[in-house]
C-alpha cells in the first residue's frame, strides 16, 4: 500500500514549463501566518467602485473578516500614476511603516480613455498579485476613478489621503453594524478567528454522499508562500 504523505495538511500544485496550468490560480491568497483571507475579486472591485477614499476604506472593511481594521493611504505619484496602500496601522500613528502593509493597488493612465491597474499583496498575503485589469472611459466606476478620464482632470491626492485615528473608530463602528446586518457572510475557524469565505460548493463522495470544497477564482494567482486550511 502506498501511503501519500502530506504534512501539515498543505497541498502542492504542480509546475509545468508553460505555467498555464501549474499556478494556484486563488482570489483567496493565506499564508502561514493568518487564517483570516481577503477576497481580492471584491477589493478589486471596490476600488473600481469607490467614490473617494473614506467609501472605498469602508467597503473593504466590510470585506475583511478579521479584528483588524484597514487603514488606507491614497497617494497621486504624479499626473497619470496613482498608489493606494492598505495596512494596519499597528502603532496608530497614521502612516505605512514597515511591516504594516498588506496590499497595494496601483492604477496607471494608459490614454486619454484607459488605464490599468494592479494588486499586490504584502506582509501575511505575500505572493498575491493580481492580472493588470484593464478600465476604460464610460465603464460603470465609482468617482475615484472615473474622474480621470474627465477634461482637465488634475490630480487630487499629491497631498496624500490617510486613515486618521478618529476614521478608525467610524470604521470599527459602522463594520459592526454591517456584520450584524450580514451574519452568514461572516464565519468562525476553529482558533475562534473570524473570517469571510466563499461559500461552499458540493461534489458527489464516495458512496454517494457529498462533501463541501472551495472553489478559486481566476482574479489572482498566489505564486509564492505557503497556502493553508483556513479551516484548520
């Protein structure tokens, strides 16, 4: 009998030379060191949704299902290139330091009717990246984005855009509000940690039963890091 070993309930994926086939393509990106994941399909599209700052730092602590809450820096690195940080700002002084950055999103003019932007993951999402998603004028977006493509579009955020201390506090209130309005979207690991997942999908068992599995999107690829069960 031939036993398969796998430790630490980790399962590789394969590599062939053209890599098509061989990369985990996940929107659900973990490593090691968090069991609470983020939905980057969602983050993706509330950025290409927001109508400022304040409303895209609220929609994508809705989507977290951690304790954490998300502070967001919004930066215009010049007339065409706009950055957009998360982190947690662990020492509450309202700035990225190192280590405290989880994602990065950063959205390029490419003409006078399109741009592309792309995400990043850092820190316990480390080796998420997303495809350059392509934008285009008259596309349904939020302002944020949208404005760009207006005449005489100038940059608003040179000055950059930061969570302060006292949107923390909003942010942690209105989030409650939003997970109590939403229980099922929210579920608890084992460790107690609260955490969003999508739901489960079903195929047959062995003996005609089924068993729950989740699906990946194609939004992302995690090309690095160390997947693991959030359910662990």
């Amino acid at each position: 009998m031939l036993l398969a070993v796998l430790p630490l309930g980790v399962i590789s994926a394969g590599c062939n030379p053209s890599g098509s086939t061989s990369e985990r393509n996940e929107r659900w990106a973990t490593t090691e060191n968090t069991n609470v994941a983020i939905d980057w399909d969602k983050i993706n599209e509330a950025y290409k949704l927001a109508e400022g700052p304040e409303d895209f730092e609220r929609r994508v602590n809705e989507i977290y299902g951690g304790r954490e809450i998300i502070s967001v820096s919004v930066a215009d690195l010049d007339d065409k290139t706009q950055l957009v940080t998360g982190f947690f700002d662990k020492n509450t002084n309202g700035a990225v330091d190192e280590g405290e950055k989880i994602f990065t999103i950063r959205r390029e003019l490419t003409s006078a009717t399109s741009a592309q932007y792309q995400t990043v993951g850092y820190g316990p999402y480390y080796g998420y990246h997303s495809p350059f998603l392509s934008i285009a004028s008259g596309m349904l977006m939020g302002s944020m984005m949208s404005r760009m493509f207006t005449p005489g579009y100038a940059p608003m955020y040179q000055q950059p855009y930061t969570t302060s201390g006292s949107r923390v506090a909003d942010l942690r209130q209105t989030r409650s509000s939003y997970r109590a309005a939403n229980p099922g979207q929210f579920q608890r690991s084992q460790s107690g940690r609260t955490y969003d997942r999508p739901a489960a999908k079903s195929r047959t068992a062995p003996g005609g039963g089924s068993r729950g599995f989740r699906g990946g999107g194609k939004f992302g690829v995690a090309t690095k890091g160390r997947a693991v069960r959030l359910d662990a």
